[in-house]
C-alpha cells in the first residue's frame, strides 16, 4: 500500500439552520472588519445578503458583491484592493464555489503581495498564511469549503488554473442545506453533476487513499439516490440535505486525491466556450468512465454495486440517464462546439496535474476521438 495522509485543518458546521450560528464563529477571529465576498445578484435579491448582514449586526461588514461566474485574475485583484482600502481582517465566502474560491483567493493573496501572475504560473510561492476566512456554500456541487484549490480564470492567456497550498483551506465550512433550496434546476443539476465528476475522479485517482474512497464512494450513492429528487422537488429538505452532504464528501475526497482527466478536459471548455463547469465535466464523464474502465475493474465494479448495476457499460448507461434526467445536453454540438474547436480543447484538455492523475494515459488521438465520439 503507497504511503498517504489526511489532512483537514477546516472546521465543519453542517445541518439545516447551522448558519444561524454564524455570528458565533465570526466572533472567535474578534475580526475590526468582515469582507463579505458574495455574488452580483441571486444572494442579494433572494435576501439572503441581507440576513447575514443582520445575523452579524454586531460587526462591521463590508459587503464585496462583484462575483459573476467563474472568478477572473481582475476580479481577485479588485477584491484585495477592496479589502485593504476597507481595511477589513476577515473575510467570509458566501455562495456557490465560484464565490468561495474567490474569497479564498483573495484571503490568500492579501497576504502574499505580488504580481497574481506569479503566484499562478508558480514562479513566486506562497509563504504567508493566509487571512480569517469561514466559507458559507449556498450549492451542492463544489466542495471548495473543504479544498486547499482555488481556481481562477486567467483571461490574458485565456486558460483556468488553481491556486493549491494548505493555506488556503478556510477555517470554517458553514454547510447549511437550508441555503440550497432555492437553488434554480440548472445549478442544482450542474453543480450535482460536479460533485458526480469529483467522487468518482477521486475514486479512480492515482492518488486515492483508503479515507478519500470512503467518501467518494458514499457521495457517489447520495448523488444517484437524491439528484433527481432535488432537481424535481426543489423544496424537498431532505434531498437537499443529503445532496449538500454528497458535495462535502466530494470536497474531502478530491482534497486527497485529487481529481483527473475529467476535470483537466472541463477547463478549455469553460474558458473558450463559456460552458458553466459542471455541465463542462459531465459531457466527458460518461466517455471517460467507458475509457477508464479498461483498467480499473475493481473500482468500477464497486461503484455499480453502489448503484445497483453490474457492468462498466451498465455505469455509463446509468450516469447518461441521470445527466438526461436532469435536462442537461449530452453532446457536444448542444452547446455549441463545432468540428473545428476540438483542436484548441485537445490542445489545452491535458493539465499535468489532473490528466496525469487520471489510471489509464490519455494520449491525444484518444482525447480527439472521444471528443469526436460525442459531437
């Protein structure tokens, strides 16, 4: 057995009403000023913003609510600008993962002055902690309250990228289910799919350990038994509930292992054609469970118990009618990828460490042809 370790210095709250107590965990950091990072528009306009803002009536909080989509090297610089001249010394994440590496970006990088450039082409390190951050995920899809990633779109060389150092795990994950329900269908199904992609990558990682199975597995069985129930039932608490769950255990699972093939595929697609990265991943997911399954029997073969199925071709069949049973496209020239894009995602669809974390190479030809495959 390879030598691992399991690592989470991040505390987790979970449980329906658990971000009432957020005034609580604020106050440990007896921080002068919070820099609440949120999104432009759902957590205002559902009142969500609001509510917080009043749970923490007892601090100064400076509300940052520039996050749209998959946050950009401008948005994260904006962000430290803001925070220093609001001079605020924590910083709480509230929204979807987007939100969250956000704020861990910026927590971050505060804190380690210097060109952004430097530290994502990993010509200068990070060698300061990072400042007070609690992440408070209001999706099921993620993880990233429980990841030491943040991934960052880069929009002069046009490429996604991920900060990785420990110091980035935040201090406290708020996952309160209560948050999700108003999630609209398309984030519940993208980001569930996300936290599909994440389980079963972690699963059939190289770098998988006996701990981060264990939770790849179980997310693995919550997605299949609760995604279509949230997706359809949006108000059904307890889908919800065991959702948010599946999406933690994703978080833990792909912190260890890592994920693979599936993801270093997504982050051409995201950046050049502008598609949201859970339906990115489960475009490929399906090819690339087929592909893998040459050589990882053993995994394989547990995941379709976990599902009730008996075969790799039986997996595949099950994961394309859950992505078809939460309306999302299947093929390629659905979301607008023609013949003559898939040069530029074969180009820049192997990111060494994802592609080569993936159990069965992935040369290009295969890239091309499963790509083709699924036009």
């Amino acid at each position: 057995m390879q030598i691992w370790s399991y690592y989470l210095p991040t505390k987790v709250i979970f449980g329906r009403g658990c971000s009432e107590r957020i005034s609580g965990i604020v106050d440990l950091f007896k921080p002068k000023r919070v820099m609440l990072v949120t999104g432009t528009k759902s957590m205002r306009e559902s009142g969500v913003t609001d509510r917080f803002i009043n749970c923490l009536k007892n601090f100064q909080v400076i509300v940052y609510d520039k996050v749209a989509g998959n946050p950009t090297v401008g948005i994260v610089e904006d962000g430290i600008q803001f925070l220093m001249d609001e001079e605020c010394d924590l910083v709480l994440g509230l929204g979807g993962g987007s939100v969250i590496d956000t704020a861990k970006a910026i927590s971050i990088l505060a804190n380690n002055l210097g060109p952004i450039d430097e530290y994502i082409s990993n010509s200068r390190e990070i060698v300061n902690r990072r400042l007070p951050l609690i992440a408070i995920s209001t999706t099921a899809g993620t993880g990233s309250e429980v990841t030491q990633y943040a991934s960052i779109i880069d929009e002069k060389r046009k490429r996604k990228i991920s900060l990785t150092h420990e110091y980035i795990y935040p201090d406290a994950a708020i996952v309160d289910p209560i948050l999700t329900v108003t999630m609209p269908k398309f984030v519940t199904a993208t980001t569930g799919l996300d936290a599909l992609s994440q389980c079963i990558e972690a699963y059939w990682s190289k770098l998988h350990t006996p701990i981060s199975d264990i939770f790849a597995i179980k997310g693995i069985e919550l997605i299949f038994q609760n995604l279509v129930k949230a997706f359809n039932y949006p108000e059904n608490i307890e889908s919800r509930e065991k959702m948010a769950l599946a999406s933690l255990f994703s978080g833990i699972a792909i912190s260890m292992a890592k994920t693979t093939i599936v993801h270093s595929v997504s982050y051409p697609l995201t950046v050049h054609f502008k598609i949201p990265h859970g339906l990115a991943c489960s475009l490929t997911l399906p090819s690339f469970i087929k592909y893998n399954s040459k050589i990882i029997k053993y995994q394989i073969s547990n995941i379709a118990k976990m599902i009730h199925v008996n075969t790799a071709e039986e997996v595949v069949k099950k994961v394309e009618k859950l992505i078809s049973d939460v309306e999302l496209p299947n093929r390629l020239s659905h979301v607008g990828i023609k013949k003559e894009d898939i040069e530029v995602i074969v180009k820049e669809g192997f990111r060494p460490d994802r592609s080569e974390n993936n159990p069965r190479k992935v040369r290009e030809d295969d890239l091309k042809e499963i790509l083709e495959n699924i036009l």
